[in-house]
C-alpha cells in the first residue's frame, strides 16, 4: 500500500537525494570549508554534523557580527566567493 502513495515515494526518493548530497559535500576538501563530519537521518529530521570553527561563519563576517574583527572588505569577499568556487 505505502510503495503505491506518492508521499511515499517522494520520500524515498528525497532520501536517496540527501544522502547523495551528504556523500558528495563530505569528500569536499578545501581550507576555507569546513568538513562534514557525518549525518544522521531518523523519520524525517535531517542532521548535519560540521567541524567546530572558531572564529564566527561566514554569515556572521558578512553581516557585522564579527565587529570587533572588522567587516569583511569587498575584495575579501570576492576571494571568498572564488575559492569556495574553486573547491
């Protein structure tokens, strides 16, 4: 009966898309990412386990929350924006 629902089976298949997704940002190495350390799926929460990074995400240095650093400098963010390009 569920295999025939169509709930169901867009289930199975966002399933088999996140964890195609998980295996494909765990191989990413670049010293401006962090690593996925691993993941755990259990009924329909989704959780991603990242390495500990000190110093703020990169949400907090562009939108001041990082002040007392300084913000980020448009030259800064462009480098940003090419090496996460890059990786």
């Amino acid at each position: 009966f569920f295999e025939q629902c169509p709930l169901f089976v867009y289930r199975g298949q966002a399933e088999k898309e996140f964890r195609v997704e998980v295996d494909a940002i765990g191989h990413v190495r670049h010293k401006h990412l962090v690593r996925l350390l691993g993941f755990c799926i259990e009924g329909v929460h989704r959780l991603l386990v990242y390495e500990y990074v000190n110093n703020g995400n990169l949400e907090q240095w562009l939108h001041g929350a990082m002040r007392q650093h300084g913000v980020l400098t448009w030259e800064a963010r462009m480098k940003v924006i090419l090496g996460t390009a890059k990786a």
